[in-house]
C-alpha cells in the first residue's frame, strides 16, 4: 500500500499522481492521511484502485469517481462523490449537503447520517445511507435508487422522475409529484440486493418505496398549484 | 337628400392597452397558460446602435486599410491554466445545446467556428461526438441540471464554462418540452423520452461565491489545472457579480445581456428580468480594473451582437471577447425568407419566428425532427457561418483602422460617443457634440 501524506504532499500533486495510473496499473491500494478538511481529494479518479483516507475531507471529496473506490474514515464535507460515474465510495462518518449529487452510476455508502439535498439530481447512482438524510434530498431525482435507513427530512424527492426511492423511518413530508408506491417483490428483491451489496444490516421488509406521480412530466395548466 | 354624416371620434388605439398586449390577455385568457417562446428580448433597448465611433482626423491619424494590420486574436484563460485558448478571432459561439438544436446545427457551428479559428460552445445537454469532432475549440458547459455531464468530456473540452445564468432568463432554469426530446436526447440526458425536461435554476452543489471558488477548485483538480475555466452570468448586477466571479477563481467571465437567446423561456421572464448589454459592459470593465484584474481575467460580452460594429463597440467599452448565438442562428438559415411559406403555416412569418421549443423548425435547426433536420447541410451551413464570422471581424477592423488602432482590442470608450442621454450614461461616454457623462463623477 503505498501512504501519501497530505501534510507533505499537495492536494493537487496527490490527484495529479492518481490521474495519471494507468487502468493495468499495479498500484491499486492508496492510503492517504492527514486530510484535515482539504477540498476536491482524489476528484476525478479513473482506474480501479483501492484509496482509503483516514481523516475528514472536505467539499466534492471523490468528485466524478470512475471505477475507484474510496473509503473515508472520517466525515466528509459538501458534495461527497458528486457525478459520481461509476465505482465505490464509502463513508464510515457522516456527509454533508448534496451527496451524491448528479450521480450516474456507481456505489455511494453513507454509513452515518447525510445532510441535505442528498441525491439531488441524481441520473443514475445507488446510494445508501445508514442514518438518515435532510431536507430535499432526491430533488429533481432521475434515475438510480436512494435508500435510507433512517428519517428523512422535509420536500422528499419534490419534482422526481424516475429514481426509486426506500425510507425505513418517517418522512417529514413528501415534495411535488412525490407519491407512496407499493413495494412489490420485484422491488423488495432489488432493495435487498442493493442493502447487502452496501454491507448494511437492515430488513428490506421494513421500508417503503416512493416514486413518482408522473402529474408533472408534461406541464398542464391544472397542475399550476404543484410548481 | 342624404342623411347628415354624424360627427363621431375615430377609433383611437390605446398606447397602454397596444395591440399586442391585447392579444396576450386574449391568449392567456383563452389557454391559461403562459406564453413561452425562443430568442431574446423583441423590445427596444438602448443597444450598440446609440453608439458611434469618432474615426481619426487631424488630432489622431488612421491605419491604411489595406497596407496596415490590425490584429483580432485573443488568448482566453491566462490567469491560471495551463492551456489558455487562443482564437483568430474576438467572436466566439455561445453555448447552445443538442436537444435545442439538431446535431445538424451543432455540427455546423463547429465547422464554422473552427474555419475562423474560433471556439464553439456547448449547452444544456451534454457534447456529442460530432461536435467534438466537428469543433477544433470547444467549451464545455456545466449547467445546475448537469445533463450528459461526465468526466470523459471534461477531459475533451477545450475549456469549461460553469454557467450560473444566462441573459434571457437570469434567475430562472429551462424547460425542453417533450416534443423536443428524442430517444437520443433523452438517453443523453437519462430521462425517459418525450417528457418535459426541466433544468433547475441553482447549482445542485454550490451556493454563492464561497462554494463556487471550491467549486471551481475542484474542476481545475479533476483536468489537472489545463483547461480554463469561465463564469457565465446573466447581466443585472454585473460589478457585484463580475467581481464575484473573479474572487471565485475564474480565468473568463461572460456577461450576457437580456437581448441574449434562448432555447425556450416565458415571454414575461424574456423581457422583464435582466439588463441590455449596453448597459452591463462598463460596470463589470470596472469591477476588474478596481480588482486590477482587467485584461488579466478576459471578459466575454454577448447579447444583440449583429455586426462588426457591435463588436468593436463591445470591445471599445473593455471586453476581450463577445459571443454569438442569435445570429449565429440566422447565419446558419433560421427566418429564412425562402420559408416564407412554411412559417406562415405554422403562425409566424420569416424575420419573427421565435417558436423554437416547438421543435418544427422548417429551417432545421431547433428542431430534433429527423425529417426537418436533414434539410440542415452542415457543411454549407457551417460555410455560411465562417462566412458571417469572417465579416464581423473585418468591419471590426475596419472601424479599429479609422480609429487608428492596430488591434482591436486597442479600441478604447474614448472612441465613442453617444446619441442619447440614456446610451451616454449606461455606456460612461459622452454625449455626441459634448464632453457630458450623465453620471459621472
């Protein structure tokens, strides 16, 4: 494993460094320490290596991740794996606001609590949280799945598409064109499969799945009220 | 004998209750929804026009026209990228999306551009393949919706334009209604096809001047500190926002006045939020001079650009750089007058049609319809374009050489003088005839 040192090394010459590894690359287990808040780390990964950041970094940490994975012991700050294309992030800690934001694909593991507008925009990523997540989280939701374990704050999954979404706790209220649906088999199977692919405990049985109404996808006059 | 004519008042028109305004309560009255259409602000403004310049005479002397040279190259991203742009001409392309235009039109504006030695542009939905390939300068824009936004293009962009907001519509998102949104686009987009699409009006991930300087940090991380990166804002408070920009760490700031275009915005947001371009330009040149950061941070202005003369008029008042999108358009074949007939079918008329969120272009060009844009030939079109860019440059340098200036960016607000009070105040020059500055100090 090779250990890099960010109270010697840049931000910028660590990313730089990670960029430039070949896809065959032998290189594959990172450890970087002593993070202390430092913004846009290991942004922008694209070979499958192994990083693991012991300490808590700050905004777009793991930023438009392809095939990394990345480990955080410690929390992160605002748009932790944001765009996140593909690969794995996990955060032993908590995150800030918009987690996973704009995520197209991949693995986002929360395993504390996530701020607000978790998932926002949100175009194909799966993300997990063990805790719970704030307000107008799954905003303008597209595609992928968010699943919470814990509550969730208030305007959840206002003005979503077609992102799938599981709480376990309450929702404090539910935004624009946001409905309950029926969990179904089909969904229970895919939530169970998502909950053990993120390692996280919990009874797929227990949750319940929201998505959208589909009253918004085409603007009509007599839906002015939910704009 | 004939009865007596009676004596009666002749119908009178009200200058409040005009023609149009009349139409608009009847329209909205009998559909209930608000008009929403394409391009920019139709009122009149005070505009480059209520400019002139003062060529040279005794006092200064001119260049030959044909003998001297005057340059228009400008390098954009010198601040802090590794890799600034350097562009044959001052008229770039603004950013205008695949899903608003056909891929047709996109592939013309980088023929076109690229023949000049200009940049292109992309927009709300992501870069194709074809217009990567068809553009030799291309910025890649990251919008709050983040449509086709992915690390891989990034990568391929020339430069990034983060755009918090636009001069049709400052403030507000978009809307590609579903007519537009063709399996391609919606695939682009991972949204399902043919249904609205809505772009959300902040950032997903930033709010305000301390996000965005992070923000931007972490693009320049992610493309190793090689691309420039440019702020896009909609003209209103262009000192406080030109400012902020720069705090924020951008190499380019574009200012784009309310006579920009868009692909579909209301009509009321058109013509009631924003500022004319005229009136932006000298307040975000100030804001850089007082952060001495002018000429060092390039400023990009658009919005009602039409002819060499804007150009040198945008480049007299401080910007390095103006962009294109309206016009550009026009160039290509919109409101072509050979469409008279097809036009009128759909409502409008040739010199009018703005209706460029309904997807029926007969032109070809804001449309996703297969049938409609095919008859685009990116080639000609782009021909056309290269053509019109390399006008607008040379009557810039016509002008730059009655002025004496052997670059166009040697063009200076003491070259200009206005027409109308208005016009004198909002561009800080004086009024034709006089040494007056309404407003100055």
């Amino acid at each position: 494993m090779i250990t890099v040192d960010l109270a010697e090394t840049s931000v910028r010459d660590l990313n730089q460094r990670l960029h430039k590894l070949p896809k065959d690359t032998n290189e594959r287990a990172w450890r970087v320490v002593n993070p202390k808040g430092a913004h846009a780390l290991v942004a922008g990964l694209d070979a499958p290596i192994e990083v693991t950041i012991d300490g808590h970094p700050g905004y777009y940490c793991a930023g438009m991740n392809k095939e990394a994975t990345v480990i955080v012991n410690g929390h992160c700050g605002v748009g932790l794996a944001e765009n996140m294309m593909s690969g794995e992030v996990r955060v032993k800690g908590n995150a800030s606001d918009a987690a996973g934001a704009t995520g197209r694909g991949g693995l986002l593991v929360v395993e504390g609590d996530a701020g607000l507008r978790c998932g926002i925009s949100m175009k194909g990523i799966d993300i997990v949280v063990a805790g719970s997540v704030g307000h107008m989280s799954a905003f303008m939701a597209q595609t992928g799945s968010l699943v919470v374990c814990g509550d969730v704050g208030s305007s959840f999954g206002d003005s979503i598409y077609e992102a799938r979404l599981y709480v376990q706790g309450k929702v404090e209220s539910l935004g624009a064109d946001c409905i309950e649906k029926k969990m179904t088999p089909h969904h229970l199977a895919k939530l169970e499969k998502l909950l053990k692919r993120a390692g996280i405990e919990a009874d797929a049985r227990r949750f319940r799945r929201y998505g959208s109404a589909r009253r918004l996808y085409n603007f009509h006059v007599d839906n002015v009220d939910a704009y | 004998m004939s009865a007596p004519i009676p004596v009666r008042t002749p119908p009178r028109r009200s200058a409040t209750f005009d023609e149009h305004s009349i139409a608009e309560i009847q329209r909205a009255a009998a559909t209930g929804i608000y008009d929403i259409r394409g391009a920019g602000t139709k009122r009149k403004l005070p505009h480059f026009d209520d400019l002139l310049f003062l060529g040279a005479s005794v006092s200064r002397y001119p260049l030959e026209g044909y003998r001297e040279k005057c340059a228009t190259d400008v390098v954009l991203g010198t601040r802090f990228a590794k890799k600034p742009l350097h562009l044959k001409t001052p008229v770039t392309i603004a950013g205008m999306s695949f899903g608003a235009l056909s891929g047709q039109a996109k592939e013309a504006l980088g023929r076109g551009a690229t023949a000049m030695g200009t940049s292109t542009t992309t927009g709300d939905g992501g870069m194709t393949p074809e217009e990567r390939e068809s553009s030799k300068t291309l910025v890649y824009q990251l919008l709050p919706s983040r449509y086709g936004m992915n690390p891989d293009d990034l990568r391929k962009a020339d430069a990034v334009e983060i755009v918090v907001g636009q001069g049709a519509k400052p403030g507000g998102g978009g809307m590609l209604l579903g007519q537009k949104i063709s399996a391609r686009v919606a695939a682009m987009r991972n949204l399902p096809q043919g249904i609205d699409q809505r772009s959300a009006c902040r950032h997903p991930d930033w709010t305000g001047p301390d996000d965005l300087t992070i923000k931007i940090q972490e693009i320049r991380e992610i493309t190793d500190w090689e691309k420039p990166i440019y702020v896009k804002v909609g003209a209103t408070r262009p000192y406080f926002d030109i400012a902020l920009a720069v705090k924020s760490g951008a190499d380019v700031v574009v200012l784009d006045g309310m006579q920009g275009g868009t692909a579909a915005t209301q009509e009321v947001f058109i013509e009631h939020v924003g500022i004319p371009i005229l009136a932006a330009i000298r307040p975000a040149v100030q804001a850089l001079q007082d952060l001495d950061m002018h000429r060092k941070v390039q400023l990009i202005v658009s919005g009602g650009i039409r002819n060499g003369a804007d150009v040198a008029k945008a480049l007299a008042l401080g910007a390095d750089a103006v962009a294109i999108g309206t016009a550009a358009l026009v160039a290509l074949g919109d409101n072509d007058p050979k469409l008279e007939t097809e036009y009128q079918a759909l409502g409008s008329t040739a010199g009018c049609y703005d209706d460029w969120h309904e997807g029926r272009d007969p032109a070809g060009i804001t449309t996703q319809d297969p049938e409609l844009a095919a008859r685009l030939d990116p080639v000609k079109a782009g021909r056309r374009l290269a053509n019109y860019l390399a006008v607008l440059t040379m009557e810039a340098q016509i002008i730059a050489r009655a002025c004496g200036k052997s670059h166009l960016h040697n063009l200076e607000p003491d070259d200009l003088v206005a027409l109308t009070v208005e016009s004198a105040a909002m561009a800080r020059v004086p009024l034709a005839g006089t040494s007056w500055i309404p407003g100055a100090i």
